[in-house]
C-alpha cells in the first residue's frame, strides 16, 4: 500500500521464503518525490522493483490496500510473466478502464480537512489512537511500522490510475483480512475468484504473519 512501509509484509515474506518461495517486498517509500503524477510514479517503482526479477520466473502480485487499484497496470507492465493478481484486503479496480480514480469522491471528501499545506499526515493518524491501536500486536511493532508511514499530497488520491483493457482474464483471487473489505471479497467470489477469508484487522499480516502465510499459500497453490 501508498500508505505504509514494506515492514507491513517483512514477517510474510519471511515465512513464504523458509517454504521455498522467492519473494520481493519492493519499497514504495519517497514514490512521490519522484514528481507528478504521482500514481505513475508509484508504477513506475514497483515495476523497477519486480522487473529486476530473472526473465524465466512466473510473478504471482500481491497487492494490499490502495496497491489493488495498481495491480493490473503492474502485470501488464511485467507480461508475459506475471501469471497471477491477489489481492489482499486490497481495493479490485473496475473490470474495464481505461482508468480509476484513487479514491471516491465520499473519501476525498473526509480526506481533504486533513491535509495541511496539501500534505497529508500519516496513514495511522486518520483515526484516533484507540481506533488504530488494535491493528498491531504490540507497541514495538506499532511503533516500527508507524515509523514507515510517509506523509503523501492529498493530490495523490484525486489522480486516475490505468487500467489495463482485459486485465482480469489473469487468474485471481482475493485474501479477505477484514470485515471492512467483505464487500470487495463478495464481489471477487461473484467474479469467480477463489476467496479466503480471516478474522482479523486490515494489518492482520502483522498480528498473525504465519496464518496470513498460510493463506496466502493455500491460494497460490490455486493459481498457479
């Protein structure tokens, strides 16, 4: 996601990897000082981040959050090797573009008396502490993905995002982390994805790595 730190997988990917798999977190910090728009940037970072991948090996992209409305553009930019998109309590971009906006005109609406200067602040500073602190395990890990968190333009979230015509004839599939983001795990079961389900918050992958690894390879082994 645009709004935390690559600390947010670090344990996932951990686990992934002791099981055989090769796995990049790629950083998306500092994205927007690369210029506008920003959510070209954005693109632009990840691609650089997986493109450096060796050409024989098949990506399967995971996307949390925002990073769902991105995933399409993602796989078009690595074809022919992305072979798979899931998205994990993450936003699915409409199934025909040629574009999206970043967030809803309700949303820009709650965000825009936040931004100072036209710099929003942190992710986690959205809500009150006592609504976010049931996101972490523990206050050392609270700490330490807060401390990732960048401050993005409130312009961010008022640019379009590229969608790629066909890109759901990629194989999916959805990895609900929260009751928030049922609607989005209902319409990808409705699409036809395979769907797995937890009980947790939207940083489950933090209170729970091994569970969220465990899922997240159960669904692999469904799509590719």
């Amino acid at each position: 996601s645009a709004n935390v730190g690559p600390a947010t997988w670090n344990a996932v990917a951990a686990d992934l990897r002791f099981r055989g798999e090769d796995v990049v977190v790629p950083s998306m910090l500092g994205f927007a000082t690369d210029g506008q728009p920003y959510a070209h940037a954005y693109l632009n970072r990840a691609v650089e981040a997986l493109g450096s991948l060796p050409v024989d090996r098949r990506i399967v992209l995971v996307g949390h959050s925002n990073a769902g409305l991105f995933l399409p553009a993602i796989a078009a930019a690595l074809a022919p090797r992305t072979v798979a998109l899931l998205f994990a309590d993450a936003t699915i971009p409409p199934l025909e573009g040629p574009d999206t906006g970043m967030a809803s005109q309700g949303f820009l609406d709650e965000l825009r008396p936040k931004a100072v200067a036209g710099m929003l602040p942190r992710w986690s500073a959205w809500w009150p502490e006592e609504v976010t602190a049931g996101l972490y395990p523990d206050e050392v890990t609270r700490h330490l993905a807060i401390a990732e968190e960048p401050q993005l333009p409130f312009s961010f979230y008022e640019e379009m995002v590229p969608v790629p015509a066909g890109w759901s004839e990629t194989r999916c599939a959805y990895l609900r982390l929260s009751e928030g983001y049922e609607s989005e795990a209902a319409a990808a079961a409705a699409l036809g994805w395979e769907v797995r389900r937890l009980s947790g918050e939207h940083l489950h992958m933090l209170v729970d790595p091994v569970g969220v690894a465990d899922a997240l390879d159960d669904l692999l082994k469904t799509l590719v």
